[in-house]
C-alpha cells in the first residue's frame, strides 16, 4: 500500500473539517464567529465539527468572557498543525501521480 491516499487523514478530509483545519492553519487562533463567517456554515454545523476535531486532539477551543458576553476561540494543536501539513502533502503527492504503465487515453 504506497499510493498517498493511504496517508489522508479522514479525520480532516471531510470538506468542513477540511476547511476549518484550513484556515485555523493561517492564523494563530480564531473568534468563533469569524471562522464560522470565514467558512459559511451555520454556528451548530461549526460546533459539530469542531467538537469532533477536538477530540481528535487537533483543535483547542479556549471561552472566556468579554464583559457579559462569552468568546470562543479556536486554534490548532501542535498536532493538528501536523496532521494538516501530512493531509496536505498526500494531496499533492494524489496530484501528481502518475500512471507508469498501460496505453495512454491518446494512443487508443
């Protein structure tokens, strides 16, 4: 089993998870609000997915209070940051495979 699919991470695959992991990866951390803002989803689908993210270990997710009003704050862990970094390298490797043997589409 050599073909990079066998490294995608499913955890991070899904394409919500996928784009939180994203663009938690861009920043140190992120309001609540502006990623869910950032991503497009509704503020329950952005909880789902990064409940299950947390526990996987690659989101933290930090509440304090500003005034009255409860913040949330979202980051990578040093192991999401990783697992990202390996999702994204399978993609690229997926990418750029090649097929070594066989005719081409062109030459049937």
């Amino acid at each position: 089993m050599s073909h990079p699919r066998w490294e995608l991470d499913e955890t991070i695959h899904a394409p919500v998870r996928f784009s939180i992991v994203a663009a938690l990866a861009a920043v140190d951390s992120a309001d609540f609000r502006a990623l869910r803002d950032t991503i497009e989803v509704t503020d329950s689908a952005l909880s789902k997915q990064i409940s299950t993210l947390e526990a996987a270990g690659y989101v933290k997710v930090s509440k304090t209070f500003i005034g009255k009003r409860p913040r949330t704050s979202l980051s990578l862990t040093p192991a999401g940051r990783a697992a990202f970094e390996r999702h994204l390298r399978a993609l690229r490797e997926i990418a750029e495979v090649t097929v070594s043997e066989g005719p081409r589409a062109a030459d049937r």
